[in-house]
C-alpha cells in the first residue's frame, strides 16, 4: 500500500510541474508545459469563457476555458495530450477545467488510471488564480 501511495504523489508531483511550467519555457522540450499558466485575468472574455487575444489570427484565441479533454478547442484537451505524452506510468480517461470568474479562479480535474501489476483510479485536483 505504502508503494501505491508513493507512486500516486510522484505522479502527483509530476503533473503539478507540468501544470506550473510555461509552455514553450523547458529549453530541452518545447512542448513541455502548460499552454494555460501564467494569463492574466485581462486575457479572458468572460462572457464567451474563452482567452481574448490582440490578433484574430492567433489560433489560441478559440480556446475555451471551461469544458472536458473531449473537446479539442479546450485548454483541459491540450493539458490531457500533454499528461499522455510524458507521464507513461498513468492512463489519463478525463481533464475538466473550470473557470470562476467572481474569484478568479481555475480548477484542474484530472481522472484517471495509474498503471501497474494492479491498476489504481487516479484523480488529482489542482487549483490556481489568475490575474
């Protein structure tokens, strides 16, 4: 038991770096990251609950804030890819992001499944503010 749990805070931890590190800023992998971390508050447009941007053609700018990884114009759908692609020792099923806009506050539910001899439910919640 202590083994599972060791390996649940390790992956844990991990996300947590991912989540916290600015996409395109770890020099030895570019698409390391979290494309979402670091906006402030006047990025957003609240009223469409997507990141307003100064040029249209920006192809971030239809990104919705809230919703599920099942939605490939969500930020949660950019941050499950990127789980799947450098956390092998978990099976990511669902990524929910949501946004409230009263406390300027974004919520990270991550679901899953940590792999293994005997597989355990993950879940992983992270919690961040914007400005």
């Amino acid at each position: 038991m202590e083994l599972e749990t060791d390996v649940k805070k390790s992956v844990d931890k991990f996300i947590d770096l991912l989540v916290a590190t600015p996409f395109g800023q770890f020099k030895a992998d570019l698409d390391f990251g979290f494309v979402f971390k670091n906006y402030r508050f006047q990025n957003f447009d609240e009223k469409r609950r997507t990141v307003a941007y100064l040029k249209e053609e920006d192809s971030m700018c239809d990104y919705k804030i809230t919703g599920t990884s099942k939605n490939p114009k969500n930020f949660a759908h950019a941050l499950k890819r990127n789980i799947e692609s450098y956390e092998p020792r978990m099976l990511v099923s669902e990524v929910t992001m949501d946004y409230n806009a009263k406390k300027h506050n974004v919520k990270l539910l991550i679901l899953g499944q940590i792999k293994g001899d005997k597989p355990q439910p993950y879940s992983h919640e992270i919690n961040f503010y914007v400005w």
